[in-house]
C-alpha cells in the first residue's frame, strides 16, 4: 500500500474525511441557474480579502486621533505595497457592500427566500447589517474630515431613533461628541466585534446553504428541475468568478489608488458637496428633502421610523409573501423591490448629479 | 413520596437553577453594559472664549472658532457687526458655513439654511442656531454664552 493511502486512511479514520467527499460527490445545484446566483460567493470571498488585508493593516494602523491619519499615509507612502493593501482594503469593502446589495436582490426577486429556506434570509439580513456596520465604523478609522463628519451624522440620525436614541450615539460616540473616544471605540468594533460576529453568523449562512442546498425557481421542484454536480461542474466556475472579481479588484486597486483626504478638524466647518458613502447616500439625499415637521414628529425621526418600516418589512418578506410560499408568482412584492431599488438608485443619482 | 411531589421538587429545583443562573447573567452583564456606557464628564462649561482678533475676521465673512469643545461660528456682516452662533447645525450635527453669495449660514450635509440672526429658514433644520454673544475688548474678539 503506498504511502498516501495510508495517511489518507489513518486522516479518515480519525477525521471522517470521507463523509464530506460523499456529500461533496452528491451535492447538486440546478443546471437552470444565472449569474445572479454567484453574489454570495463573491461576497464570501470579498470577505476573506477583507480579512487578509485587515489584518496586514493591523500592524501599522495606530488608533487615536493625532496619530490615525499619520498612521494610514505612513502606510501608503512609505510600507513597501502598503499603498496597494490599503486601497485593496478599500476598494474591497466597496465590491463586498455591492455584491452582498446584489446578493440580496437577487434573492429577492427569485424568491429564493420562499420555505423552508426562511432562517437562511433572516440570517443573511443580519449579515447585511453587520456588512454596513463594518463601512461604517471602517470609514472613519482613517480620520478624515469626510469620515469626521459621516460619523458626527450617522451617530446623530441614530440618536434620532425614539426612545433608545440618545443612549445609543452616547455609547457608540464614547460621550457627547465624535472624537478620540469614538475612534478607538469604531477601531475596536472593526477588527474585534464585527469580525466576530460576522463570522459567527456567517457559519449558520452557509451551514444553512448546505443543509437547503440551492434554491430552484419559482415552480420548480427538487424533483422537476435538471441538476448538475456542485463538485465540480459549479465549483469551478465559482472559481472563475472569483478570479474575474479579484482581477477587477486589483485593476481598481492599482489605477485608482483610494484616496486619503484631509485630516480630520472638529473646528472647521463640513466641506461643500459633502456626502456619505455612496451605499448611504440614498438615506442622507432623502434627509434633504424631508421638512423640519412632520406628522408631529421631528422630520428626520419620521424618515427614520419610515426606513425602519421599509427594512422591516423586507426582513419579514418570507413570512408575508405567502403566494411564493405556495409556489406562485407574487407580483404585488416584486413590485415593491422595484420600487425601494428604484428609490434607492434615483435618490443615489441625485446625490452625485443634483445635491442641493 | 407521591409523583405530585416528585414534580414539585423537580420544579422548586427548576426555579432555583434558573434563578442562580439568571443571576449569574447579571451579574456577568452589569459591569459590561456600565464599562461600555461612557462615564458622564460633564463639558466644562465654556461661558468666555476669546477667538481671535478683530482682524481675523474681514467685512462680510464667516469664521468657525472653537468655543469650548464645540465649534462656533462668528459673522462679520458687510457693515461691520459682529454676530456669533453655534456652528452645529441643529439637523444632524455638521458643522455651517457662511455663505456669502446667499447671505445665510449654510449646511452642505442636507442644505439647511439659516439667516443672519440663526433662524432656520429652510431646509430640514428644526430649530434656530443657538446664538452667542460677541464683544469686542481692545482688539479681542470674545464670545461668550447667553445669560
């Protein structure tokens, strides 16, 4: 018996290697699927680049006030390719925002969340929120006068939120303003909270995805639909995927180095043409137009409760559409995705051509 | 011993045990929720603040000074009059600027605008600028806080 057999059965003995090949060897995914189906894997990997750069960053990034900015231009101008890793973290976090965006339309509109694949949405939910808490609390860490000001506004409009508000911006802040307390508050967020939490609830995502396999269309059946072998008819073009995502990444990384800014000052006044990230923008263009009263309430608190219906709403869709639960068209909700996509894409085009 | 008792043992033990953890919960959480609860450290209370000296401030501009641990802003109209705000708009935050082609102090986080004497006049903002007190003391420009 030659020498890897061996191994390879003392590994099985102990390690029950053969129980995952059979479940990769019987694992089937639906020959009728499209490119939408490959936005969580892109997400997934995004994220294991997220983790890799965040970690190269780690051993340069100093977080306090007077010495964050210095600590990310010393890591783009002197650390030999740190210029490429910062903008690679950069533009990373950018492409993961937008592919875990697309995943979820995506499972939107295919009503991929229909039964029994319910606890798979919600825990992808969960996900999206811990993905824009990472933008958030990552964008300030460089210290710029963008990100002072992201972060004086979005800590502001969560203290809008009634009843818990206020004590929420006090412990997200570290006190009453944005300043150093509130920087080593988001840096520990960053690398130590979010990555855990994302990795947990990143476990339950994918145990799920096993569990459920991939969803068929709307009026197919595992019975009814083709299907072709997860190993390795779609594992390899996942990988081709994945290749065409890192090599845009890279592309932008190098010819569109991420910028740095100025370094922050509480005492000057919020550059003109001033905005979010452009995942926010939707919400801070919509706070433009909402008057100072309205329906008794402080304006931007009814823009709040009204975002947090919208989002509401969509966590529960599973539970609510329950014509795509029996396996029919649900036209009524489709219209509504349209409609918040359409929202969110008209309020963001304002946002950059026509902000006041 | 009857079954009924059995049951009733089994359940004083229940709530014993789910009272000893549930304690012990607590007793975990407290100190975490007030070690992350930010200690109260009350802003010194700026009343005064000198800011610069008059001729800092040129005819028809606006300047953001500091003003304790907050940012404050001081007009000079054309004519000369010196007035002085809180430079945190009343929206979300950000800090205003003096908008010379519209006379108004002007927030570029969600337009928000306010006129000369801090009113808000349109946009989103809810409530006036706080106003401050502006004086000149020899050649000092002070601001203080409203009695």
């Amino acid at each position: 018996m030659s020498v890897a057999r061996t191994v390879g059965r003392w590994l099985d003995d102990r390690l029950r290697v053969g129980a995952a090949r059979d479940f990769l060897a019987h694992k089937l995914v639906p020959v009728e699927h499209s490119i939408w189906y490959y936005f969580g894997g892109a997400s997934l990997f995004l994220f294991g680049v997220q983790v890799a750069t965040g970690v190269l960053l780690l051993l340069y990034y100093r977080p306090a006030p007077d010495s964050a900015f210095e600590s990310v231009r010393f890591i783009m101008a002197h650390v030999r390719f740190g210029w490429l890793v910062r903008s690679l973290h950069a533009w990373a976090a950018n492409l993961m925002i937008a592919a875990v965006f697309t995943h979820l339309f995506s499972v939107f509109f295919l009503k991929a969340y229909r039964p029994p694949r319910e606890v798979t949405w919600l825990t992808g939910c969960g996900l999206l929120g811990l993905t824009l808490a990472f933008g958030f609390s990552g964008y300030l860490l460089p210290w710029n006068q963008l990100a002072f000001f992201a972060t004086k506004v979005g800590t502001d409009i969560m203290g809008e939120v009634p009843g818990v508000g206020p004590v929420l911006r006090f412990v997200l802040r570290g006190g009453e303003n944005v300043g150093g307390a509130t920087l080593t508050r988001f840096f520990g967020f960053h690398v130590a909270l979010l990555p855990l939490a994302t990795t947990l609830l990143l476990l339950v995502h994918l145990a799920l995805v096993q569990l459920h396999g991939m969803s068929e269309r709307l009026g197919d059946s595992a019975r009814t639909a083709r299907h072709m072998p997860f190993y390795p008819h779609f594992v390899l073009r996942e990988v081709l995927v994945w290749l065409a995502v890192l090599a845009v990444l890279i592309v932008l990384a190098t010819f569109f180095p991420w910028e740095l800014g100025q370094k922050a000052d509480p005492f000057a006044s919020a550059p003109s043409g001033i905005r979010p990230e452009w995942y926010f923008t939707f919400m801070s263009q919509s706070f433009k137009y909402v008057p100072p009263r309205l329906f008794g309430l402080e304006g931007e608190q009814v823009a709040i409760l009204g975002f947090g219906a919208v989002f509401g709403l969509l966590v529960l869709v599973p539970f609510l559409d329950r014509r795509a639960a029996r396996g029919e068209p649900s036209p009524l909700v489709t219209a509504g995705g349209v409609l918040l996509l359409g929202f969110m894409v008209v309020m963001t085009l304002l946002a950059y051509f026509k902000p006041y | 011993m009857t079954e009924a008792d059995g049951l009733s043992r089994r359940r004083l033990i229940n709530w014993l045990l789910s009272l000893g953890s549930g304690s012990l919960l607590g007793v975990l959480l407290y100190p975490i929720v007030r070690y992350v609860t930010p200690a109260d450290q009350p802003e010194a209370a700026v009343g005064t603040a000198v800011v610069g000296q008059l001729r800092d401030f040129p005819l028809d501009s606006g300047k953001v000074v500091r003003f304790g641990e907050r940012p404050a802003i001081v007009v000079r109209l054309a004519g000369g009059e010196l007035r002085a705000f809180s430079a945190v708009c009343t929206h979300l935050g950000c800090t205003v600027q003096y908008r010379k082609d519209l006379e108004l102090l002007w927030c570029p986080c969600h337009n928000g605008r306010f006129d000369l004497t801090g009113r808000n006049v349109a946009g989103p903002p809810p409530r006036p600028l706080e106003a401050l007190e502006v004086a000149v003391r020899g050649d000092q420009v002070v601001v203080s806080r409203r009695a």
